[in-house]
C-alpha cells in the first residue's frame, strides 16, 4: 500500500478521466484527495463519492474557512478539504478579530479578494472582511441611535479621525461636547489643531449621524450622544435658580460654564457690575463657581455672576450724595484720563479738564497709578449707572455749572426763571407787534416796484411805433 497524493477532476468523468486543467476552469473542478491506493480499484471510487460537493467561491464572497497554517506573516486556510488559499499580511488586520490569537483548526471569516498567478493560491482578505461587517454593523447603529465608544488615532484642523480597517471615520469639531470643543480666540487654525491633538487616543461616546453604503462618509457626534441628558437637566433648570457649575472655557466676551457636559454662557456684562476688560482675572478654567439663571428660552441659558451680589450703585447711592468728597486708588492713567476704582467694583473716570483750573500738560504730574486721590462728586445718577468726579472742584472758587448747581442745591426755586419766562415773553411779544404794524408799510414799498417795472413793458411797443 502506497501513499499517494492524486489531482481527480469531476463532476462528469465516468471513466477515470486522466487529463490535467486548471482549477480556475470554470468548467472543470478539481479537488486534492490524499488517500491510500491498494489493489482494488473500487476503494477509490468509494472514496471519491464520500467527498463533499466542490464549492467555487465568487470575488467578494465572505466565507468561513479551517486555519492550516498561521504566523505573523501570513495565514493558510481551507474550505472542505478542497482549496487551500492565503491570507497575507496586509490583509490580516481586523478591528473585528484579533490576529495575533488566531491557531491551527480556528474558524475565521475573509473575503474573497483576488488570485496569485505565480503560487496558484487564491487571495483572501481579512481587512475587507471586516470593513464590510463593520460598515453593516454602523448602518445598524445609525437605525437604533445605539451610543458607542470610538478612539480617535489623528486629528486636524477640522475635527477627529478614526482609522478602523482602512474606512476614516470623522468627528468634526462642531460635533464635540462643551467640554472637549476647543476655545480659540479668533479661530486660529494652530491653536485648534494643538488642542485637538491632545484628545487623540481618548476614548469618544459618540452616535452615527452619517453612514453610507460604501463606507466613505461616516460621521460620528459627541453632542448627539448627550441629546437624553440635555433635556433632563433642562427640565430641571428655572429662572432665579443659582447653580455651582465648572468653567469650561474663557474668551474675551464670554465664560463658559459646563455642568453634566452641557455647556452655557455668561456674557462679560454679566461678570461684575463694574468694566470687565479680563475674564480671566474673575476665574479659571476648571473653577467650580456659582452663577445664576437670569435667562431660558428652548435649551438656551444666560447666566449672571454678578447679580448675586447687591447693585454697588445702590449703595453707592446711600453713602454719597452731590458735592461729597471721595477718596478712591488710582488704577490708570491715560492721555485725557484719570480711572478710578470706587466701591463695589465700579471703575470711573476724572477727565482731564477736571484735574486743575490750571493748564495740565502731563497727568502723572498730579496722581501716580495705585495712589490715592480726592475728588468732588459733582454728578451723580445712580439709575444710569453715572458718576461725575472733579480734582479741581475741591478749590473754594470752584463754581459748577448752572444746571448742576440748580440740580444740587436749589432744585425747589423756580420762581427767577419764571420771571425771566415772562420777560421773555412781554419782549417777543412787542417785537411781534413792531412786525405786524411793519408789514403794511412794506407791502406797498414791494408793490410800488412791481407797477413801475410793468409800466415800461407796456410802452415799449408804442415807441417803436413812432420811430417808425
């Protein structure tokens, strides 16, 4: 008895066809049986008929098939006993399938790529595989809203890229909860990519919001994933609550306060009730703070810090009246300007012709910055939020303006201007008189003209009759 390795071609050949064609046929399939030849013929018949039918997989097929053979530079495989076909190694990544655990005897999927002239062998692919499995599997998760994980491997100026068996998938910037956006004054495409490049191997809960067949647009979004919790926590939220949430962000008009990865706003106005020129002197990025609800209209919030504290001009209001004397620390100096910083937070100004009755040439020649200085209240409004401030008022000769002075001192004596109002009016009204007797004397000097200029016009004609 011999062992004996022997190529049989089927299905048709009744007889022990002998001849020898390829078994990329599509006429002829061939099978490699190993066997044991003895004497009688029929055993080979026998054996033959217990084979399983020949199956000719088609390209991009996704079969199962038996590991023969597995390294980590390619993978043998085999279907019934009938082929035996190759995995290389470009072909063997799989995010669906841990190559490196895969043993003689396992069972893996692949598909049907291609074919090797040179070895005969028939290409299979692990990686397309898995890219059609996956792309299925995303269509599937775009249907249910399903929440998954995904781990960004690249990033650019535009969003997050996920690199899953060769398919980029994209979670564009505008995408990105509150707490992963990046806050970049004035866009600026460096910033964003250096804070998007920090997020990269993050794990992501994103939604699908785009998946097409092929998978060349597939587009995942953070903020989706947060739709349920948004909606809760707005139904929680009133106007007047006060709230501890975190800073997420600061930019030159607006902090951005994050509670449970939602995101809202506090407008720089709303930071102090005096001028705020920095936010960031007022808190710090991860700074839990409290704010308060002033503003909710669909699931927008605006927010206030300041209004959590009494209005200084109220009690400004109670402490001074027109004509007191204040004393407050100089906090800058400009060419026309003196600033001021008053109680509660309020920043004012002295302006430049209130500094001296003399000629001021240079400001810092009368007040040095984070030095103290006097100044007379000579205006003050507190519902307008406006204060008048005067060096030059505190001098004895000092006189304010009528109007302020009237204002300040005498607002209930009315009775010298309504003496001035009839004198006024005593005046226009002899003066209209004067016109009214004038104009009958003027009418007939502007209408003694008009007949002397027609006269002319009507002997004209006669003159020249009489030269004639």
């Amino acid at each position: 008895m011999a062992n004996v390795v022997q190529l049989v071609r089927t299905p048709d050949c009744e007889s022990g066809c002998r001849g020898f064609e390829s078994h990329r046929s599509p006429q002829n399939f061939y099978f490699l049986t190993y066997f044991y030849m003895t004497n009688d013929t029929n055993d080979f018949w026998a054996l033959l008929k217990e084979q399983k039918p020949i199956i000719s997989p088609r390209m991009g097929d996704i079969i199962s098939w038996t590991v023969l053979f597995a390294s980590n530079k390619m993978i043998l495989v085999d279907l019934n006993w009938q082929f035996t076909w190759i995995i290389a190694w470009a072909d063997m990544t799989s995010s669906t399938d841990d190559t490196s655990k895969i043993r003689v005897g396992d069972i893996v999927e692949s598909m049907v790529s291609g074919d090797d002239a040179d070895s005969g062998l028939i290409i299979l692919s692990l990686k397309k595989a898995s890219q059609i499995k996956l792309i299925a599997r995303l269509h599937s998760n775009f249907d249910t809203k399903e929440i998954i994980t995904v781990i960004p491997n690249e990033a650019n100026k535009w969003g997050l890229l996920i690199d899953l068996d060769g398919i980029k998938w994209f979670i564009p910037v505008s995408q990105l909860t509150p707490m992963h956006y990046p806050r970049v004054e004035w866009a600026n495409a460096e910033r964003i990519l250096e804070h998007l490049n920090k997020l990269v191997g993050k794990p992501f809960k994103v939604r699908v919001i785009n998946v097409d067949d092929d998978g060349k647009k597939i587009i995942f979004s953070e903020k989706a994933a947060i739709e349920e919790e948004r909606g809760v926590a707005l139904k929680w939220l009133k106007i007047g609550d006060v709230v501890e949430w975190v800073v997420s962000g600061i930019l030159t008009y607006w902090l951005f306060i994050t509670f449970n990865w939602l995101e809202w706003l506090v407008h720089v106005s709303e930071i102090d009730w005096g001028h705020v020129s920095k936010p960031e002197r007022f808190a710090k990025v991860w700074d839990k703070i409290k704010v308060q609800i002033i503003w909710i209209e669909t699931d927008k919030i605006s927010l206030s810090i300041k209004r959590l504290r009494s209005n200084p001009w109220d009690e400004l209001a109670k402490k001074y009246k027109i004509w007191d004397i204040i004393e407050a620390p100089v906090t800058r100096v400009s060419n026309f300007w003196i600033f001021l910083a008053l109680d509660g937070g309020i920043s004012w100004l002295i302006h430049l012709s209130e500094i001296s009755s003399s000629m001021v040439k240079n400001i810092e020649d009368h007040v040095k910055v984070w030095g103290t200085v006097k100044a007379k209240i000579i205006t003050f409004d507190s519902n307008e939020k406006r204060i008048g401030l005067s060096i030059k008022a505190l001098e004895e000769w000092y006189e304010a303006p009528k109007e302020e002075k009237v204002t300040a001192e005498k607002p209930a004596k009315k009775a010298p201007a309504k003496k001035e109002e009839v004198e006024v009016k005593v005046e226009k009204t002899e003066i209209k008189e004067e016109k009214k007797a004038a104009k009958p004397a003027k009418e007939k000097v502007e209408k003694a003209p008009a007949k002397v200029a027609k006269a002319p016009a009507k002997k004209a004609p006669a003159k020249k009759k009489e030269v004639k």
